[in-house]
C-alpha cells in the first residue's frame, strides 16, 4: 500500500510537472516493489514494470532519454515474460510499453525502431480488439493516432492520413456511444489530420479540421474548464499557425490572443502545469508580429517568453534548456532582421551555448536543433555581418551534426540544402 501512494503520488506530481519530487517518489516506490519481488514474484513483478514504466514515462518528459529507454526496456522485458505464462492479463501492457518506448524513439529521432514498436503494439491491441471490442478499440485508434504522427514527421504523407482517418473513424464510433470518454479524443484526432493537411499545403481541409476540434473543445470545457480549457488554447494555437502560413494574419493574431489569455489564467492557478504554454503562445504570437514587421511587441512578447523559460530552466534544466535556447533563436532572427546585430550576435552565441551542451549530452535528442542554429548564424554571417572564415566554421559543424541523420530524418536535407547554399556562396564569393 505504501509504494502504490507513493505511485500515485509521483503521477499527480508528474502531472502538476513537479519532476524532481515525482522521481523521488517513483524510485521509492520502485524500490519497495523490488524487495517484494524478491520474496513473491508472482504477486509483485507486474507492480514493478508498471512503476518503471512510469519513471520512464517521467523521465521522458523531463529529457532524461537514457534512463527512461533503459526503464522502459526492463519494464518491456517484465512484461513479455508475464504475457508468455499468460496472454490475456498481460499482452495489453506489452503493446502499452511498446507504444511507450515508440514515443521516446521518435523524440529520439530514431524512426526505424519506433515504427517497429508501433507496428508490433497495433498488431497487438488489433488482436485483442477482434475478441473485446469495447476495451481494446480505443487503444488501437490511439496507436494508430501515434503511427501517423511518425509518418508525418518522416514525411511519409499518404500512409499518415490514411491511418488518421482510421484511428478518427473509429473515435467517432466511441464517441456516439460514450461522447464524455472520447470526444476529446476525436477533437485530438482532428488537430494532428489538420497539421499534417497543413503541412501537405490543403489548407482548406486543415481549417475544416482545427475548426471542428476547436468547437468541440469549447463545448467540453463549458461543462469542464479544468479539464479542458487547455486543449481549447491548443487548438487555437494550431489554427493560428495556420492562418499565419496563410496571410491570415487577423485572425491569427485574434487566435494567438485568446489561446494566450486562457494560458495566462490557467498559469495563475498552476503555473508549474501552464507557464510552459504561455511561452510558447508567446514565442508563437512573436514570429506572426515578426512576419507583420511588427518588431516592438515581437520583440517584447520574445523577451517575456524567455524570462519565463529561464524561470523554469533554474528548477528543472533538463525540461527547459532546450526552450530557452530556442526562444534565444528566434529572439536573435528578430534582432538581426532589424539590425541590432549586437544583440542578434550576443543571443546566437549563447542559443548555441546552451545547444553544444545538450547535444553532447543528448545528441539523438539535441543534434539537429543544434545544426539548426549553427547555420542560423552562419547565415548571420553571410548576410548581415559578412565573415567567411566564421560563416564556414558555423556551416561545417552543423554538417558534421547533420551527417548522421541524412539516411534515417527526411527533413533532414532541408539543413543540408541550406548549408550547401551557404558554402556555394562563398566558393563563389
């Protein structure tokens, strides 16, 4: 009874993003389940690879990759045993482990795996779905829902949508018998067909799509705001993006606005849950008045973002770096695009700091954000403080951090067709 509170605990911790207290109370609890293993497997084994499924789980979202593969593998491990003495109690949290382990590989950037382990835990809850609908088909369409979201992102387009449609199709059906469990699950569904309509530029569908998410969301969060109100800001988050790619920049900046005020509000309440979302609606609302010239309140929403993610990168580093540095990124564009290079320069030199580090320390993880601002600023100088020799220092590293993924990351030679531009310039400059 002890390490199932202390389980508990650690989830409402993890939830309330209190990482560091979390993890202490899932070790604990990790601990105690151990020893009553040793003397009763039978009873206490299963208990065991679902807490290290639930640090993994922790430390994946704190960008602890390392230990939350290795957790997860020995939760995996656990559980295929169990399911070979017996199936029906344990095949379920065989594909649970599966999809889990997927979502690290795929922030991980290792897509080959990923889709393996998706694929074998579809195949898993398919199976389990023929012989009970009724608890099994939602998990198929939530793995379905996360297949696609690494094809997506591995450009692979056609077999995305047509598993999106699927996993939608069947959330609709769930939803008809049972709106309040799943009609926030279709709303999901309807979000990521929408992004990915977005980025195969049919714009038209993708409005469609985020519109009709974001009526649903409203109505959930009239009856729940608690619950809710979080994913009506997300949702207008993404439609926002959208009509920014689209010159929509009205009512974008209109969406942009409201998802900020819910985040605000929701971030006085609980700002170890939302101060997060509200530099992010920031750093976004900053980019659209980037694109719309507006550079004083870019500018200013820019330097309020990144105040908040310094706040939180000094209680948990591991979480919040990477944003900081990002939002240093985007803040340096700025400055360069209005000449105050001093400052661009400045903001570059430490984005690159804080990314050198992680990547060293993470490089699957961190490796092309790195590149990523490396030939930012071997842009910078080329076009605004014109310098060969750091303009080529900067684009060769991001080469060599790119080389790795060129075969396994498709998008991957976007970077490299900009680095090939920049060193193009100069062997003819």
């Amino acid at each position: 009874r002890v390490a199932m509170t202390l389980n508990n605990l650690a989830l409402l911790q993890s939830d309330n993003k209190d990482f560091q207290n979390a993890e202490k109370n899932y070790r604990e609890a990790l601990d105690i389940r151990r020893k009553l293993t040793e003397e009763n497997p039978n009873a206490f084994l299963a208990y065991v690879a679902m807490t290290l499924n639930n640090l993994a789980s922790l430390q994946q979202n704190n960008n602890d990759f390392q230990n939350a593969e290795k957790n997860y593998r020995e939760a995996l491990d656990i559980r295929r045993k169990l399911a070979e003495e017996n199936p029906n109690a344990f095949l379920a949290y065989v594909a649970s482990t599966l999809n889990n382990l997927a979502s690290l590989q795929q922030n991980n950037n290792d897509f080959q795996n990923a889709e393996k382990n998706y694929r074998e835990a579809l195949d898993i809850r398919r199976k389990l779905a023929e012989e009970n609908p009724n608890t099994f088909l939602a998990y198929v369409a939530m793995t379905l829902n996360n297949l696609a979201s690494l094809q997506q992102n591995n450009n692979d387009f056609q077999n995305a949508e047509k598993n999106y449609r699927e996993a939608l199709d069947i959330r609709r059906k769930l939803a008809e018998e049972n709106p309040n469990a799943f009609l926030a699950d279709v709303a999901m569904t309807l979000n990521n067909l929408a992004i990915l309509q977005k980025n195969n530029n049919d714009f038209q569908n993708a409005e469609k799509n985020y519109r009709e998410a974001l009526d649903i969301c409203r109505k959930l969060a009239e009856e729940n705001p608690n619950a809710f109100l979080a994913n009506v800001a997300m949702t207008l988050n993404n439609l926002a993006i959208l009509q920014k790619n689209n010159n929509d920049f009205q009512n974008a900046e209109k969406n942009y606005r409201e998802a900020l005020d819910i985040c605000r509000k929701l971030a006085e309440e609980n700002p170890n849950a939302f101060l997060a979302d509200v530099a992010m609606t920031l750093n976004n609302l900053a980019i659209l008045q980037k694109n719309n010239n507006d550079f004083q309140n870019a500018e200013k929403n820019y330097r309020e973002a990144l105040d908040i993610c310094r706040k939180l990168a000094e209680e948990n580093p591991n979480a919040f770096l990477a944003d900081v540095a990002m939002t240093l990124n985007n803040l340096a564009i700025l400055q360069s695009d209005n000449k105050d290079l001093t400052n661009a320069e400045k903001n570059y030199h430490e984005a690159l700091d804080i990314l050198r580090k992680l990547a060293e320390e993470k490089p699957k993880r961190f490796d092309l954000d790195y590149a990523d601002t490396l030939i930012n600023f071997s842009d910078f100088y080329l076009k605004d403080i014109p310098n060969k020799e750091k303009s080529l220092q900067y684009v060769n590293k991001a080469i060599n951090h790119i080389a790795p993924y060129l075969k396994t990351v498709v998008w991957v030679q976007q970077l490299q067709s900009k680095a090939d531009a920049t060193i193009t310039y100069w062997e003819n400059n």
